[in-house]
C-alpha cells in the first residue's frame, strides 16, 4: 500500500509520516529529499538557480517514479505537490491520501523558524507571513479538499496516530 501524505507546509507531514510508516510498518519516504538526490542541491538551491517552473517538473518526475514502483511507503509530499500537474489525480488512484490539516495562523507561528529553508516564504516579515499563508492556503483548499481523510495534527498522541492507522488500512482496503 502507499500512503501519501498531503498538505500545507509546516503541518508536520516528515514527523507524522515517520510515526504513520513505523505504525503501519512500512518504510518512510520524503518526497522533497528524493527531489534533492535526484539533482544533488537543495530545494532553496533548485527555486534559485533553476526556478519553479523547473522544480514542478522534477516534483511530478518523483512522485511519478513512486507512483510506479511496486514499494510500499509513507510518502510525504511538498506542499504544493497535489496542486500541479495531475498530480492529484495520480495519487488518490494509486494510494491512500491523508491530508493533515492546521489553522493558518499556528502554520505561521511553526514556519517563522524554519523560513529560510522555504522559498516560496524566505524573507516575509510576521504579518506579511501570516497574510500570505492565508490566501496561500485558501488557494490550495481545492485540492487538499479531495484528500481520502483529512486529520487535525495539533496533539497526535499514540490513541490518534492509532485511529489514523486503522482509517488508512480500511481505505486501503478498497485500493486494488
Ligand atoms: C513547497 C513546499 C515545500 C517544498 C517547496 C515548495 C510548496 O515542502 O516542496 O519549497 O509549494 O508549498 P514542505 O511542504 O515539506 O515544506
């Protein structure tokens, strides 16, 4: 089975991954790390040096690449994977879609550390921040909407990574 886990950044998609594949007992796959191998900089790097346009592309290249290989995993996805290409499309017919889902405002509160590793964020002073998250998210809502399950992460103790597990093994379930 594959699991893809969607949503905006900063919503904990790498630690709820690691959590969901040690539960489910599957390995754990970062889409953005496997995008870094794949062009041996960083994502910062690729916006910079070779633009968006250029890193959609790879993007769709390695989610394609997990989408055809016969690996089961937690693949945790960019923030904006599900809102290019077929990208969507190709997820929720070859695997289990979570959402994980934040208000904006704590997204804004997480991301001010970690803004500078994130270009499409790098340099927003607060509120400029919170104003952008919003709108950004709001964008995004159409497709994240389109997620099999959709779960809050404030506080995932042991009871609901548990609940999580058991609705993703019941929505594999229906998966060929
Ligand atoms: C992006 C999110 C990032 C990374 C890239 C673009 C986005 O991943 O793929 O910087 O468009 O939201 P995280 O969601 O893991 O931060």
């Amino acid at each position: 089975m594959k699991v893809f886990l969607i949503g905006y950044m900063g919503v904990g998609k790498s630690t709820i991954g690691k959590r969901l594949a040690s539960s489910l007992g599957i390995p754990f796959v970062d889409l953005d790390r496997e995008i870094e191998k794949m062009e041996g900089i960083s994502i910062s790097e690729i916006f910079v040096e070779k633009g968006e346009a250029y890193f959609r592309e790879k993007e769709t290249q390695a989610l394609l690449e997990m989408v055809r290989s016969s690996r089961n995993a937690v693949i945790s996805t960019g923030g904006g994977t599900p809102c290019h290409a077929d990208n969507m499309e190709m997820m929720l017919k070859s695997g289990v879609v979570v959402w994980l889902q934040l208000p904006a405002a704590v997204i804004a509160q997480r991301l001010e550390k970690s803004q500078s590793e994130r270009p499409l964020i790098a340099g927003l002073l607060p509120d400029a921040l919170t104003d952008f998250i919003k709108n950004h998210l709001e964008s995004r809502l159409p497709f994240y909407q389109r997620a099999h399950i959709a779960i809050d992460t404030r506080d995932i103790n042991a009871e609901k990574l548990k609940a999580l597990t058991d609705m993703v093994l019941a929505q594999g379930e229906s998966k060929p």
